[in-house]
C-alpha cells in the first residue's frame, strides 16, 4: 500500500515569496491533516479536512496561509508571504474516519526562509 | 492543549524493555489512547492505540490503568533504532478525529 506522498522534501525561499505544498494522501483516507513542526517541537495541527470539507482550521494563520483539498483527495498548502517564523517541517498525514483509526504520516516538506 | 503529560527525556538500555509513562487524568470515556514516535528527520510513526484494553501489537503493548487516568507504552526490548520522540495521545470524544500532539518523551537507547 502506497503511503502519503509529500512533495517537495525541500524548499528555500526568501521571506515575502509564496510557496505552496502538495500532499496526496492514501487512498480511500478520508480525513487530512496538516502539521507544522518548528525544531525541537511536537507538530502542530494547522488544518484538518473530512473529505473537502474543513473540521478545524482554528490554529491556521488565515491571513498569509491557506489551504484546500479539492475533490477530497489531494491537498495544497500555501504560505502568502513567507515571514523567517514560517521556517520548519509541513507534515502532511492522513486516515481513514474514525476516532478509532490510526493516522499515516508523509516524509513532509522542510522549508527554510531566509 | 495537549491533554496528556509525559516526561521530557529518559535513557534504556539496549536490550532491555523501555517502559514510557503518560498521564491523562482528564480522559473521557470514548477517548482512545494512541502512541506515535518520530525518529529524527521522519514523519511521525503509528505505534499503537486502546480504548480501555491492554493491547500488543509487533512493536509494542499498551497497559491502560483501570480508571484510565494513565498508560504506560512498553518496548519489550529495545534497540537502537528504537531511540526517537514518542508522543502519546488522546483522541476521539467531542474532538473527534482531532490529533493534537504535545511534547512527547525523548527517548534514547544506550548500548
């Protein structure tokens, strides 16, 4: 079984670009999630999606990050501007719905803002 | 807003069993317990997870005190691959499928 797929593993960018993320995650998992995981710090959940619809997105910074699953399946994240804060690792993960279901996690997309 | 507590850090020596702790006194009744572990560059991993039931898979056995206010993840015997930050987590009730991680335990395997 094919795990979530992340893309890009790496990306630099300088503050005040935009930069966007993309995760395909497995298939038939109806719940996504995306963490953002600063060194030394446990992930951080930034939004959660069941199917294309938005369960909780109330730790996202809406004015510079957005995000959306179209279709249900595959993902964007997107940072508009980058601020040097935004430095970190993007996980996506994915799971089948359920609270009694166990979530599978990408490599993620470690991003550096200079 | 974590609703578990674990220790920061703690060492176990190669060969023999890791025994983690995690307290979550507030847990509710429909909450499951699940254990994740990141190994440094990587995703976080699925260990296990209980509802109330001790549970055993390949990697590890979950105990779940009776009045559910705690767990211990047990590594029957550890390895060096097995050094990693393990987060444990309470989901489910009125968060639903909410995953939120906290500190976690930073474990190390010594030889």
């Amino acid at each position: 079984e094919a795990g979530v797929a992340q893309s890009p593993r790496y990306k630099i960018i300088e503050k005040r670009q935009s930069v966007a993320f993309w995760c395909n995650p497995i298939s038939g998992h109806a719940t996504l999630y995306w963490y953002q995981q600063i060194l030394g710090q446990g992930p951080k959940l930034l939004i959660q999606f069941q199917n294309n619809g938005v369960v909780d997105d109330s730790q996202l910074p809406k004015d510079r990050f957005s995000a959306e699953r179209l279709k249900g399946v595959d993902s964007t994240l997107k940072i508009q501007p980058a601020k040097l804060e935004d430095s970190a690792v993007y996980l996506c993960a994915s799971s089948l719905f359920g609270t009694g279901t166990e979530a599978f996690f990408g490599q993620g997309t470690r991003l550096t803002v200079v | 807003d974590a609703k578990t507590t674990q220790p920061p850090s703690m060492d176990c020596a190669e060969g023999r069993a890791a025994n983690l702790p995690c307290n979550h006194s507030t847990i509710s009744g429909n909450e499951y317990v699940y254990w994740y572990r990141q190994i440094h560059s990587q995703g976080p991993q699925y260990i296990i997870h209980g509802l109330k039931n001790n549970e055993t898979n390949e990697m590890a056995s979950l105990i779940i005190t009776e009045d559910r206010k705690s767990s211990t993840l047990i590594l029957p015997h550890a390895t060096l691959r097995d050094t990693a930050v393990y987060y444990c987590i309470v989901k489910g009730g009125a968060a639903g499928n909410k995953l939120t991680f906290g500190g976690g335990t930073r474990v190390l395997v010594k030889p």
